[in-house]
C-alpha cells in the first residue's frame, strides 16, 4: 500500500511539477509573449498564414469563430474518411490493407476530429501507415489544437470588456499546434524511442518461432509476424493531446507503445500534463493565478478520491477469483500488463478516463467494479476533471459558474465569475453543455439495452454487460475514447450510434461554449469588493466540487446503481 | 424620526402576521383554480408534477378498469393524490404570496373612489369651474380642491398651499404640508386636503394615476419574471430535463435487468413518475413565484413601492449608495453646538448675546442658537418686542442679523461681514477669535462670529449633525461591499469633514444635477450599479440614469417618474433597508435552490433500493434508512416531497435570516444551513413518515 500511495504522490508532484512552468510558456503563447520561441517559429508560422491567407490580426467574433471550428472539423472528418476508403490504392501501404468498411471509416473520421479517438478498427490490421499518419497524426494534433482554441476565446470572453472580439481561430490553431503541441512531442517521441518504443517505416519483421506450433487448421506455424510502424511520433501526441488512439490494437498494453515503467511514467504524466498545465495558463489570462490553481484544485478534490478508490480496489483480491483458488495477495492481476501491475494500470485508468485521452494500459473491463466504477463516472461528469486538452478547463469553467450562480443567489447579489454577470443566457448555454453530453449518455445506453443488435455483440451478460454498454455510451458521448472491452463495436449499430454520442458531445458543447464566450465578452467588468463572492477560496472551490459531483451523481447514480454497483455488491 | 425609520421599517414588516385567517382562507380556495394548465405552464417545473399527477391518475383508472394495471390501485392512487397535493402545495404558496399583496390592495382600492371634481378653465382659483366626475378627468386639466376634498387625481399644485392627509397611501397620520413651486408640489389621488386650498393639474390619467399603479403592484397584476429569476427558471428546466431523462431511461435498463436475471419486474411507471417528481427541484419550482411576490410584499410593508420585481432585485446588486447629506446622513439643518468666546470674555456673556442677536432669527440656526444659550446657562429668551429692541434681519448685502437695544448693536455674521462692521467702528477682531473662527471653518462647521458694537464678544459654532446610528450603518455597508457617497452643496472642506464624521466612504461636495449625473455614469462604466434617491424635479436626470432610483414621495412628479421605487415615508435613511430587502430576495431563492436539489440524495436513498430490490435483491443494501417496504419508501419520498413546500412556505414568504456579512462568510453559513442541512433533513423527515404510514398498516 504504501508503494502504491508513493508511486500515486509521484505522479501527481510530477505533473504539477511540469505544469506550471508549461502553464506558464502556454499563457505567452496565447498573449504574443513567447518572444524566442517567436523567433524559433515565427518564420514558418506566417509563411503558413500567407499560403492559406489567414490575416493574423483579424478578430472573429463568437459566430465566426464557431464557423471556423466546424468547417475546419468537417474538412478533417471529411479527409479522415476519404483516405480510410481509399487506402488500399494509395503508398505508404506495406501490409497492403483493404480499404476500410464505410461504417468503421466514418466512426473513426468522427471519432479523430472530436478528439475521441475510439476505436471501431484494429490499428495495425486495418490502417495503413499514409492513413495513421495522414488522417490519424494530423487529426490527433489539430482536434487538441482546437479544443484549446476554444478555451482560448472562452478566456478572451471573460477578460474582454465591452467587446465582441474573441480572436482569431486559424491563429490560435497554428500557434497552439506549432508552438505548443509540436514541440512537446518531439521531445516526448525522443523520449520514449531512447525507451524502445518503436519508429519505423517497415510494416513488419517476421521472426522464427522459439516453439513452433499448430494452428486451428492444423498446419505448423514456425514464424511470428510482428507489426512495427511509426509508432512513437503518434504515440507521444495520442498521450499529450488527450486522444488516446493508439498505434496498436492493444493501445499502451502493447509493448512497442509502452515498453516499460519508466516510458509509462512518462506516457501516464503526458495524459494531463497539457490539461493541468492550462489550468495555470488560464490563471495567468485572467491576471490572477489564484482562479487557475483554485480550478485545479477542484479537480484534484475528485480526482485524488476517485484514484484512492480504484488503486486501492485494484490491489485487493477479486473474490471471484479467490474462491477459484488464486492468490489474491498481490492484488487484482486480471487483465494487466506483468510490467506494470495494479497501481500503474490503476493510476493509469483513472488519468486517461479524467483526462479524455482513452488510451489503455490495461483492460478496464476486468477491474473489480469500483475500480471500473471510478474511470466510467469520471468520463460521465463530463471529461472536466483535467478533460481533454482545452475542453476539459472549458468544461470545468462552465460548471463554476452553474456554482458561481447558486452561490451567488445565496449571498443576495447577480452572479458574478471574474467580474462578468452570469444571467439567463449564461445558463441556457450552460445547461445545455451540462444536458446534451448525459443525454446522449444515457438515451444511447436506453436504446443499446433494448435492442439485440445493442445486446448481441456484448461479452457478458447481466450487469455487466450493462456496465460495458454504459461504458461505451459514456466514452463516446464524453469525447473520451477508452473502451472497457468486452463489447465488439465495429458492427453497424454501435458504430453509427456512438458517432452521433461523439458529435453531440464534441459540437453541441463547443458551440453554446463559444456562444457563453461571446455573451461574456460583450459585458461590463464588475469591479470586486466585499460583497463579490471570491471565486479562489476553499469554500469556492468545495462548492465547484461538491455541484460537479452533485450533478453527475444525480444525474448517473440510476444507472450505475443497474451496473457497477450492483455488480460491486454482488460480488461481497 | 428619520433616525430610527429603520427599526420604523422593521416593525412595519411585522406588522401583518404571516398567516392571516382571512388571507389563508382565500389562498387554499385560489390555489384550486390555479390548477389551470396555462397557469401551470408558466411554471416548468410544477407543470411536469402536473402532467405526472395527471398520468398517475390515469394509471390508476386503468388499474381500476382493467384489473392488472402498472400497480396496485391503492398504490397508484395513493402516490397520484400526493402528486396532486404538491401542485396544489405549490398553488398555495403562489397563492398566500399574492393574498398578502391583495389585502393591501384592498385598503388602498378604498381610497380609489370616484368624486366630484372641480374643474376649472384655467390654472387660477378664480376661473370658472365646473362639477365633473373624476373619472372624466385628463391629463393637463385644472382642479380646486379645498379644505376636506378628496383630491380627484395626481397632480402638481400650481396655486395654494394645504396641509394634506396622506394616510390613505403612507398609513402616517400627521398631515404633510403640500405648496406649489419647489419640491413639495406633488399630489396624490385619494389623499384628502385638511386645510386651506391648492389648484392642482392633473398629471394622470384615470387608470394610470400613482394608485392605480400601486394597486397592479401589489396585487401582481403587471408581474413579470425578473432577470435573476429566469435564469434560475432556466437552469432548474434544465435539471428536470436531466432527471427526465435519468428516471425514462430507467425503464429500458430495468427491463434489460430483468431479462438478465430473470427476477422481479421491469420498474412500474408509477415508481418512475414518483422518481421523477422527487428528484426534479420541486420545493424550489414551487416557491419560486412566492418568492419573488414576498419580496415585493416586503418593500410594501416598508412603505416603498417599486415600480417593478427587477427594481427589487437590482436593489440587491447595487454596490454603489448616493446618499444626500442634508435628511439622510445629517439632520435637517446646522445647530449651534458650542460657544467659543474672545480672551478676556466670559463664556455666559456670549452666549447672552448671542441669544440677543438671534432673538428675532426664525432660521433653525437662530432658534438652535437660543435653545444652546437656554440650556447651557438657564438663560431665558424674551420676546425682543417687550425688550423695546429694533430688529436688524438679515440681508444680502450686510449678512449680518440682530437687534438695536438701548444704544447696544448686537450682531452676528459671517466673519468678513462682521470684521467690516467693527472696523467701521474703530475695532478690529482679536487674533484668538480669528484662530477660533479658522479652527470650526476646518472642522466643516460653520462659525459666526458674535459682537456689540466695536467689541467682539466670540464665535458661536454652528454643526451639521449626523443622525444617530448612520455611521454604524455605513460600516455594516461597508462590510457587505457596498460604498457610500455623500452628496452635498457644501464646499469641499465642510463636506470632507462631515464625510469623515459620517463614515461614509467618499463625497461629492458643490454637487450640481449635472455633476451627479456625471458621477453615477462614471461609476456604472466601471461596472458598479448605483442607487440614489431624489425628490426634486433638476434630481430627475440623476434618477433615470441610475440602477436603483428611490424617489421621496413628498417630491416632485418629475423626480417620481424618473425613479424606479416610491417611498411613501419619504425617508431617504431607506435606501438602505431596500438594498436589505432586495439581496434576501435573491438569498433566499437561492438557498432554497441549493435545499431543493440537495434534498434529492436522500430521495435516491429511499426509491432506487424500492424500485430494484426484486430484480437485484443486494441493492437493498442501499435501504440505509431501513424503509419498511418498496410501498412505503415510495409513498413516504413522495409525501416528504410535497410537504416540504408546506413547510418552508413561511421561510420564503418572510425570506431567509439577513444579517449584514461579507459574501464569503454569508455563503458559509447558508451553504450549511440549506446545502448541508437540505441533505441531511430528508432522512429523518422520510424515516419518521415511513414509520407513521407502517403504523397505519400501509405495507
């Protein structure tokens, strides 16, 4: 236990640790202060405004700039599906894979523009290396770019005054991706290729067996053939930009991904790294540190007992198991990875459903059920605590000022959140982002339990089944892209149903954001004083914690109840 | 009187109780016909209670009809009768809110009586006249009113002067003077002249006059959703339409359960609408409009009428108080506090001729001077008449008074006026009175320097004095963030020093209309919202442009209409007790909202274990109350949640406890009394009902 609460304490100083000094570069970044790192990028950055004629100083207001975001997302969803279909006759194909089945194709061009990064298809057996690195690479960096564009423009709203500027869109793509995510991958990829994580162009090397055997057909097999590919530059932008798609099947599990503790050290850290990080850059845009580091604070407030919980239930034994007569000393072993054990697969579980990465280290579908528990309610509040990069801090600002405006009634003044009045369209947009991700959640979840071809591709039945569907609704509709496993999902209904969850989840938040933005900016600032609730103290930061959990306590305890916690009391 | 308007406004608050038989009585018989669907679609929330009790009771005949419907008939009837008792719970609420307003409509409609009017041809006492019905009375006509007349309509006085019986609209008997010309020329319908006579224009229409207008307000008539309270509206919409959602799709997933198990039966529909009308926010969807209406009924009960719920509720936002020095921060006038006499002169001596030279001097000055020297050295004042003495009054050009008695020239005067006169005289002015004078000049006080003939006897000091208790009232401003300004004619050094002395947080001194204009929008472009109140017709401009606008009721029309509230008391210490008002509006919808949804943990407590404990019987575990039954968990969630309404009916009729606090400390408190107390009060509450409801044999 007290290995697993170090290697937990590690972890979390090590991701603040990095946080605050990226936090800090990423808020120059945003303000034009970044002044070598302009130098270093400034060259490439207008030649690329001159050759798609971007004026860099044009302002966008709200509408414009959720112009811009859809009609850059479609074109990447539309890129994304189009070269899937048309693999086969393009290079870069050693394996030579068929052109992917329309169905997957547009499940995973949804799944890559949203930053979902669930996965319909097989890595290494369906997508060749043009599509992982034409479609997939370049979708994992500008999806994330855009989530942070649109906190950038949610910050601009609240600092603005009297104004319907929120900057400008192609601006904030280019320079988050080129100064920001660009680098850090770099670095990372490095990283993790000084670890064997493997970068490659051949498809495959093809090794003798040490112990031949027979297939089902019975003829011998002597030879494995092992997949290779460029993975470790995707691997380091899947893991940074909360996307979560990984090069293998297998995700993280795979030992070409994440080959030992230390890489998946570093992999788990870059899971929220960029998250936690924007926390800070948010503080510094707002001119007081205090906002940012109260709104992480918040996170971690459910974040740290909700990592308790899983690490501590993953290193019991499962009963189950037990009475079969395994060892149950060392924890529950189940579907984890030798090299990592329980408390890594734990930790791990919890960052990337906290953080809407998705990818896996671990197969969450057999976890005990409150380790299974924690993961799939963090995706269900919403993907804010940490979230995905941009969207998770968006997400976490419009539940502060649901609390901001209770609590505002409450001390007998119009709610106030960094000076600007939260008023009757602030809620609308917010209940709308808080509505249509749990209503996609939970009408999906309803309609995949009441049909068979909802029921028929699942792994096991009774609860726990529920809890997979549940899962996988979740996911989708919260951006996330984790799969508990257990339920096949490339079939026709999972794959249309799941995509719409992750466009209703991905859009149907961007644009109210976006709107709350606009409606921000053009406000007075009110100026603080003594009747102005903080919004960076303890209690304000409780109060933030306490409606999140409140709200997706309320609005998920029904059908968690059917799953996870029916499965956790069955199993005493 | 002004001093303690106050403590006067509380106990004016108090002074209806809060259940009165005959208000009650008409509330349970309204909030019967409330039960109209367009009525109840005003209202999301208890619309959607509407429709369930509606289903239920179909649900009911069904069973009734059929034999095996979606329960048991007494099950489904019992649930769908307290689904019905929460709407009329809520209707009840509405209901007493608005009777309070309507008693108080009814008193003031008794003033409303049509009367002969006389109206005259022109605006002159002696034009001709003629007796017409006040109905027919227009805008711009010319009234006589005299001596025991009712007045037919609002209007300005252009001729006369009366004293006037206000009582009908203020509830203060002691008559006020009304004249024509300056700030007291206002009149209002229904109010009675007790002497003299005044030619009014009518400056209302019938329909439209401040009565009429006050009528609509109180009873609700013109009632509209204020800002605050459509957000709210919007974001508790949107919390039914999630818990909507959580309870509807509990049908597929139950039913997905039992083909797993093979155990049990799907959920019943009637479980559902009683999940779904326990968890959606209805102790806060049904006193919302309560809320808001006792809110009203509140600054009524203080004697102010705001012209709109969003009046009320800015009140409560305003971070900014423009105050007027003269009647708010101060007493009326300067009162003579201290006798400073010239060396060598004994302190009695001036003071007898200070009383000298204001014998004749009717300023309140003149008689504050007299009553110090009375009852500083018992002296007493005589009639100067008796004493053979000239008056010397007060001109323009001397700006000096006093009296010429047997040969002696007693005076007072500013300083530069008096030094004049002694000088001609062949005296000059001692340097200690000159010190004297300098010293009170720098304390904001007004000095007047006393002499007889050549000889200069010392200075009198005259004070404004800041009422009792303002300065502790300023100070609880300031510690709930709300600054205080003081406007004032005085040049700067007198305004600085009476600022100080007030505690209040800045001034404007030499203030002109203009410049008070030009304060508050300097202050609303910093994002502050400002109340001010105003009675005269050059305050109006300062009035319309600012957020919260009290005009005194003694004031002028024009000052009336710019301003957003009336005070009927004309008491400009209540802009304080207003912006009171309006924050505990506000604080108590949102503490009820936190208590509301709050509640809803306890209710999942009790349901979920009921409605899932065939198909998975360990849920029961979840049965941390110990319910006897799935039929008594349920009924007792239900009953709970409609009579909490009941319950907390006097707590959003009166408004939730208000002490002056900074925002912090306000949230921890009612952060722990409604959000702590609202999830642990529904465990006890529904166990001691389950309890009750197992003794009465329900199983």
């Amino acid at each position: 236990m007290t290995s697993a609460i170090l290697e937990c304490a590690v972890f979390l100083l090590l991701v603040i640790g990095l946080a605050w000094p990226l936090g800090a570069y990423m808020a120059r970044v945003y303000t034009g202060q970044s002044k070598w790192a302009d130098r270093i990028f400034g060259p490439i950055e207008r030649l690329i405004y001159k050759v798609c004629g971007v004026q860099a100083g044009a302002q966008m207001n709200w509408k414009q700039y959720a112009g811009a975001v859809l009609v850059f997302n479609l074109l990447g969803l539309i890129v994304v599906h189009v070269l899937q279909r048309v693999q086969l006759w393009l290079p870069l194909n050693p394996a030579g894979l068929g052109n992917v089945p329309p169905e997957v194709s547009w499940n995973t061009a949804v799944s890559f523009a949203s930053n979902t990064n669930w996965q319909a298809y097989g890595g290494e057996t369906t997508l060749s290396h043009l599509t992982q690195m034409l479609a997939l690479t370049t979708q994992n960096f500008v999806s994330a770019a855009t989530g942070m564009a649109v906190l950038v423009a949610l910050i601009r709203g609240l600092t603005g005054r009297l104004t319907t500027d929120l900057g400008n869109f192609w601006v904030d793509l280019t320079r988050t991706t080129l100064h920001i995510l660009l680098p850090l991958s770099f670095i990372l990829a490095l990283l993790l290729v000084s670890q064997g994580v493997v970068q490659t162009f051949l498809a495959s090397v093809t090794v003798p067996l040490l112990e031949p055997t027979t297939g089902a057909d019975g003829k011998s097999i002597v030879e494995q053939v092992i997949a290779l590919g460029p993975a470790a530059s995707q691997v380091a932008i899947k893991q940074l930009g909360t996307n979560g798609g990984g090069f293998f099947n297998v995700n993280s599990a795979h030992p070409f991904e994440n080959p030992n503790a230390f890489a998946n050290l570093l992999e788990v850290v870059s899971i929220i790294l960029i998250p936690a990080a924007l926390c800070f850059t948010f503080g510094r845009m707002v001119g007081a540190q205090k906002q940012g580091v109260a709104l992480l604070v918040a996170m971690l407030l459910i974040f740290v007992p909700l990592l308790a919980l899983t690490v501590a239930s993953e290193n019991q034994a499962n009963p189950a198991l037990t009475a079969l007569g395994v060892d149950g000393t060392m924890g529950n072993w189940e579907g984890k990875e030798l090299r990592f054990g329980p408390t890594s697969s734990a930790i791990w579980a919890v960052t990337t459903t906290a953080a809407s990465n998705g990818s896996v280290n671990a197969m969450h579908d057999s976890f005990m059920p409150l380790g299974g528990l924690g993961p799939m309610w963090l995706m269900q509040l919403g993907e804010i605590i940490f979230g995905g990069t941009g969207s998770g801090l968006y997400g976490m600002l419009v539940y502060a000022f649901i609390a901001v405006f209770v609590a505002g009634l409450m001390v007998g003044r119009t709610p106030e959140y960094l000076g600007k009045k939260i008023e009757a369209f602030e809620m609308k947009m917010a209940s709308l982002v808080i509505l249509l991700p749990s209503a996609a959640v939970l009408i999906g979840t309803a309609i995949a339990c009441s049909i068979p071809a909802g029921t028929g591709p699942l792994g096991n039945p009774g609860a726990h089944g529920f809890s997979e569907i549940l899962y996988a609704f979740s996911s989708g509709s919260n951006n996330n892209g984790s799969a508990f496993g257990g339920l096949t999902v490339n079939g026709m209904f999972y794959t249309t149903a799941i995509g719409i969850c992750m466009l209703i989840g991905r859009y149907w938040v961007i644009v109210p954001v976006l709107a709350l933005a606009g409606s921000l900016a053009k406000k007075k600032t009110v100026p603080p004083g003594a009747g102005t609730l903080p919004t960076h103290t303890p209690l304000f930061i409780a109060l933030v914690a306490g409606t999140i959990i409140l709200v997706g306590a309320l609005t998920f305890i029904p059908a968690l109840a059917l799953g996870p916690i029916v499965e956790h009391l069955a199993l005493r | 009187m002004p001093a303690t308007a106050h403590s006067h406004s509380r106990q004016e608050i108090s002074a209806r109780p809060l259940f009165e038989a005959k208000i009650v009585n008409r509330a349970l018989v309204q909030a019967l016909l409330a039960f109209n669907p367009r009525r109840l679609l005003k209202n999301p929330v208890m619309f959607v209670v509407a429709v369930g009790s509606a289903f239920t009771t179909a649900l009911w005949i069904h069973a009734l009809v059929t034999g095996k419907g979606d329960a048991s008939p007494g099950f489904i009837l019992a649930v769908s009768l307290w689904l019905w008792f929460t709407v009329y719970f809520a209707n009840f609420a509405e209901a007493m809110a608005e009777g309070r307003g309507k008693a108080q409509a009814d008193t003031l409609r008794a003033a409303r009586k049509d009367v002969m009017a006389k109206k005259l041809a022109s605006a002159d006492r002696h034009a001709k006249s003629e007796q017409i019905v006040s109905a027919q009375l227009r805008k711009g006509d010319f009234v006589l009113v005299e001596a025991g007349e009712l007045l037919p309509a609002d209007g300005e006085i252009v001729q006369g002067v009366a004293s006037v019986d206000e009582s009908a609209i203020t509830g203060e008997s002691a008559p006020v003077i009304r004249e024509s010309g300056g700030d007291r020329s206002a009149v209002t319908g229904g109010t009675r002249v007790l002497s003299d006579w005044i030619v009014v224009r009518v400056t209302a229409n019938p329909g439209e006059t401040f009565l009429d207008r006050m009528i609509a307000m109180v009873e609700g008539a013109k009632r509209q959703k204020t800002p605050n309270e459509i957000a709210l509206d919007i974001l508790l919409a949107g919390l039914t339409i999630v818990f909507l959602l959580a309870t509807a799709t509990l049908l597929p997933f139950s039913q997905y359960a039992v083909n797993a198990t093979h155990l049990g039966q799907p959920v019943s529909l009637t479980v559902l609408v009683a999940l779904l009308v326990c968890l959606i926010p209805t102790t806060i969807g049904g006193l919302l409009a309560a809320i808001g209406i006792a809110g009203m009924d509140r600054m009524i009960q203080a004697n102010v009428i705001a012209t709109s719920g969003r009046a009320v509720e800015a009140a409560g936002d305003v971070d900014v108080l423009l105050l007027d020095k003269t009647g708010t921060i101060t007493l009326g006038n300067r009162q003579a506090t201290l006798f400073v006499p010239a060396p060598g002169v004994a302190e009695k001596e001036l003071a007898e001729l200070a009383m000298l030279s204001s014998l004749a001097d009717e300023t309140p000055e003149g008689r504050s001077i007299v009553l110090l020297a009375e009852q500083k050295f018992q002296l007493k004042a005589l009639d100067p008449a008796t004493l053979g003495a000239t008056i010397v009054p007060f001109t323009a050009q001397t700006r000096m008074s006093g009296l010429d008695i047997q040969g002696r020239e007693v005076r007072k005067g500013a300083t530069d006026s008096v030094a004049k006169f002694v000088t001609e005289r062949g005296g000059t002015i001692p340097a200690g009175v000159r010190e004297a004078v300098d010293q009170i000049a720098r304390q904001g006080a007004t000095p007047l320097v006393v002499v007889e003939g050549a000889r200069v006897l010392g200075v009198v000091c005259l004070k404004d004095i800041v009422k009792g208790g303002i300065r502790e009232r300023f100070a609880e401003m300031r510690r709930i963030g709300i600054r205080t300004v003081m406007i004032t004619g005085d040049n700067p050094l007198t305004a600085a020093a009476i600022a100080a002395e007030a505690g209040v947080d800045d001034f404007l001194a030499e203030a002109t209309p203009e410049a008070k204009l030009a304060m508050i929008r300097e202050w609303q472009a910093k994002g502050h919202l400002v109340a001010m109140t105003g009675d005269g017709t050059n305050d109006a401009p300062a009035l319309a442009q600012a957020d919260v606008a009290v005009a005194m009721n003694s004031g002028t029309q024009a000052a009336k209409e710019a301003g957003n509230m009336v005070d009927l008391d004309s008491n400009p210490t209540k802009l304080l007790s207003i912006v009171e008002i309006g924050k505990q509006m506000l604080m108590t919808r949102g503490s009820l909202t936190t208590f509301s949804i709050a509640n809803d943990i306890a209710k999942y407590f009790a349901i979920i274990p009921a409605a899932f404990a065939a198909t998975y019987p360990v849920l029961g575990t979840l049965n941390v109350m110990r319910l006897h039954s799935p039929t008594t968990a349920i009924l007792s969630a239900v009953i709970f949640n409609a009579l909490i309404i009941v319950a907390l009916i006097p707590l959003a009729l009166r408004g939730v406890a208000y002490r002056p606090a900074p925002a912090s400390v306000l949230l921890r408190r009612n952060l722990l009394v409604y959000g702590l107390g609202g999830v642990i009060a529904p465990f006890p509450g529904i166990k001691a009902i389950d309890l009750l409801l197992t003794a009465m044999g329900v199983s």
